[in-house]
C-alpha cells in the first residue's frame, strides 16, 4: 500500500512529461508551417517572371544581396549548374540555410510596419479600449523587442503609445543585431504561445497584425555568437 502513491506520482510525472512533449511537438509543427508559408510566399515573390523558377537577377533584386554575394548562394543552391533556381533546389538550399527565409520574413515584417501610424492608433484605440483575444501580448511583445517592457499590462502599453511618434520613431530604427538571449528569451514566451500567430491576428486591426508579424519574424532570427552573451 505504501508504494501506491509513488506509482500514482510516476504516472503523473509521465502525464505531466507526455503533456509538455506534445506541446513541444505542437509548437514545432506551427513553426515548420510558418516556416513553409514563408518559403512558397518567397518563392512566388522573387519568382517576378512567373516562370516557376528564381534567377540570378531576380534573387538579386528581391533581396537586394551584392552580386558576389548572390552568385555565392548560387554555387550553393544551384544544384543542376543551369543558371536558375527550380523549387525543389530553392527548397532545399533555405532549409540547409535558414537565415534566408528568416531575413525574408523580416524585410516582409518591416515593410508591414507601413501601415502603423499615428493615426491608425487612433482608430486602433476607438476599436479596442480593453484587450480583447489575446492582442496586448502582441504589444507585449513589440514593447519587449524595443526596451520599454518596464511595464506589461494594458495601462503600460497605453503608457508607451501615449507618445506615438517616439514608438513609431524606435520601431524604425530598431537594429535585430541589438536582441540579446536573455531578450529573446523574454520575446519568446510571447511569440511561443499557441495564439500567437499570422493566422490568429489575420482578422484584427491592421495594426495588431503587422506588430505580430513583425514580432514573430524578430523571434525567428538567429542570434549571432558575440550577441548570446549578453
């Protein structure tokens, strides 16, 4: 009788372990989706003839990469020597390569920001007084990535906007090269909830989606070594 509660603890230690695996599970299939709708969104964008495959001068224009820097990634991706990027190659060469489609998603995210304006907070504002559906975690998030999470709660984020144009100010000038660990650490337990995604906010104020993809596309990046540390 004295061992029936260890074997009930066991099993609530592996219930509590199998739970966790399929959370860890669920988040890793989200992101390899995410991850898959940037890599078709980016084929078809840099694709500009429509002719199902990337050339040199496309992958330069769209990513705005030197020459010697996109015959570089030419030699690496081009696997068929024939001067052009079909899908499967394409394919193959982000997932070996990552950063890419990452640098991608946060060109894409940047230029999102366009529609984040102090007048759209006045609208934003008139809409959404109280958070509804989880959309201050996306503030939460911003205000994380730009140094002024001092205070998470919806009179903090009221507190930040109530000088929009210094938020807009640092929203466009904010180097990713400046995320630290600990900071992405922080980003991320936003960013990793399930909610927090393109497809939930896809229905929400312009505002609260361009900030959530902005935010997911800043959590998806890879830190450089000289950046872990600190």
């Amino acid at each position: 009788k004295a061992d029936v509660p260890a074997k009930e603890e066991t099993k609530d230690s592996k219930d509590s372990k199998d739970s966790k695996d399929k959370e860890k599970d669920g988040k890793k299939a989200a992101s390899t989706r995410h991850m898959m709708g940037a890599v078709e969104e980016a084929f078809k964008k840099w694709d500009i003839t429509g002719d199902g495959a990337i050339s040199k001068y496309e992958l330069l224009t769209q990513l705005g990469m030197t020459e010697a820097q996109v015959d570089t990634c030419f030699k690496s991706a081009d696997l068929s020597r024939d001067g052009i990027l079909q899908y499967e190659e394409f394919l193959e060469w982000v997932f070996r390569d990552p950063a890419v489609v990452q640098q991608y998603c946060l060109k894409s995210a940047k230029e999102g920001l366009h529609v984040v304006t102090a007048d759209s907070f006045q609208e934003f504002w008139k809409k959404f007084p109280e958070p509804e559906d989880n959309i201050d975690k996306v503030f939460f998030a911003a205000m994380v990535i730009l140094n002024e999470d001092r205070d998470l709660s919806w009179t903090g984020v009221k507190q930040v906007l109530k000088k929009p144009h210094d938020f807009l100010a640092k929203l466009a000038t904010h180097d990713p090269n400046s995320m630290t660990e600990a900071k992405m650490r922080k980003l991320k337990y936003f960013t990793g909830k399930d909610y927090f995604t393109q497809d939930h906010y896809k229905s929400h104020h312009p505002v609260v989606q361009a900030l959530c993809n902005w935010a997911l596309a800043i959590a998806a990046l890879e830190l450089k070594s000289s950046d872990k540390k600190h």
